[in-house]
C-alpha cells in the first residue's frame, strides 16, 4: 500500500523559479528519502532525512522533514530545464524495517 | 560494477509465456530489492533479499512470480505465464543495508503482449 503522498500531482512553472513539493505520510518513521526519475526509468537518490532531522541542504536542494505533523517538502531552487522529472518521496517505516513505501510522485515541467 | 544493472532493458513477450529478468546489485550490497512501477504510478515492492537470509516475498502479486539470488549476488526475477497486467517497468535496487540508501538500475521495460 502506499502510505506516501505527493502534493501536487504535477506542477508546471518558469526555469529560475522554486518549485516546492511536499509529501504526507501515516505511519512513524526511521527516515524519508527523495527520489527522481527521468523519462520513466533511471530512479536516483536525491536525499535521506532521519527522523531525528528537520532540514537537510544539498546544492540546490532544501528537504524538510515535520514529524509531528507526518510531512516533508522538497524545495529546487532557481530551476533548470534539467530538473523536469517526477519526484517521489518513500518512507521506510518503524514497523516496515526494510520497505520502502512509495507515493505516486509529483510531475514537475520546467518551461525554458 | 558502478552501479546496479539490469537485463534486459526492454522485452516484449506474449500471453502465457515465461520471462527472466536479471540483476547485478552493487558489489558488496547485502540488500537487494525488486519493485514494479506501472504507467505513471509509483513503486510497488515485491520482494527483498538480505544476506543469507529467507527473502520477504510478502509483495510478490501472485505464484507466478519468483526470484532467486544466487551467492548473494545476482538476482533473477521470474514470471511465469505472462499476463498483460505484468506489463510495467521492473526495477531492482541494492543497498548496505536496512534503513540506508537504496540504489537502483536503470529497470526492464516489460511489454506482455
């Protein structure tokens, strides 16, 4: 089942802008972990956030981690063209020990 | 290896046949995993190897699927008698261990006819 949840679906803006995607969750966990994939395929690891944590930073990227509140957000700043891919966030729950469970993802399209 | 890879990157098959999906995890990674990703959804576990011990093939979605990991190394994901629901994009990952990064290959594009 999935218990991770993307906010938006999709999202369409300018390249230069930010573009801010958030993730929900239900149940309580050792950590949440960004993913992107591009075309379809080739999914690649972004960022991993414990749940002892509350941001993280790497280059452009901004992760946020509200455990009280069972979300998280991902931030691009100053988009590229490059950045259009889906963005899925995954869980690895307390009681899952090893799955991770995965939303639908957010389509992001950056318009040059 | 560099990374996790996996083969074939694209099959087509018909109804009610057999196929093989194999993949080679980053060397040294105890964990493997296998998930499936239908058109424009997320990941669906299927099942998770972890060193020697008795895989979790608590996400395989029927006895038509198998996987084997051999010397704790490669993988082969089996369906037999395909359908055409099986159609998806199947992508393997590996990683140090539980709870830590997963690494994933470039996935098989499964086409069932």
């Amino acid at each position: 089942s999935q218990q991770g949840e993307e906010d938006p679906q999709a999202l369409s803006i300018q390249e230069g802008e930010n573009a801010t995607m958030n993730c929900s969750y239900k149940t309580s966990i050792n950590n949440l972990q960004w993913y992107r994939q591009n075309s379809g395929r080739g999914l690649v690891h972004l960022i991993l956030i414990r749940s002892n944590e509350r941001e993280k930073h790497s280059g452009r990227l901004r992760v946020t981690l509200d455990t009280s509140k069972k979300s998280s957000s991902l931030l691009i700043t100053a988009s590229r063209a490059a950045d259009t891919a889906s963005y899925f966030c995954a869980t690895d729950g307390v009681d899952s020990n090893y799955q991770l469970i995965w939303g639908a993802g957010t389509k992001l399209i950056i318009k040059p | 290896g560099a990374g996790v890879s996996q083969s074939p990157s694209n099959k087509v098959t018909e109804k009610g046949k057999d196929v093989e999906l194999r993949c080679d995890p980053i060397s040294g990674h105890t964990a493997l995993y296998w998930y499936r990703q239908s058109l424009g959804q997320g990941l669906e576990f299927l099942i998770y190897f972890q060193g020697n011990s008795a895989p979790d093939k608590s996400g395989l979605p029927s006895d038509r699927f198998s996987a084997e990991r051999t010397g704790g190394s490669v993988s082969t994901l089996t369906i037999q008698r395909t359908q055409q629901e099986d159609s998806a994009v199947y992508l393997c990952a590996s990683s140090t261990g539980e709870q830590e990064t997963q690494y994933f290959g470039p996935g098989t594009r499964l086409l069932v006819l």
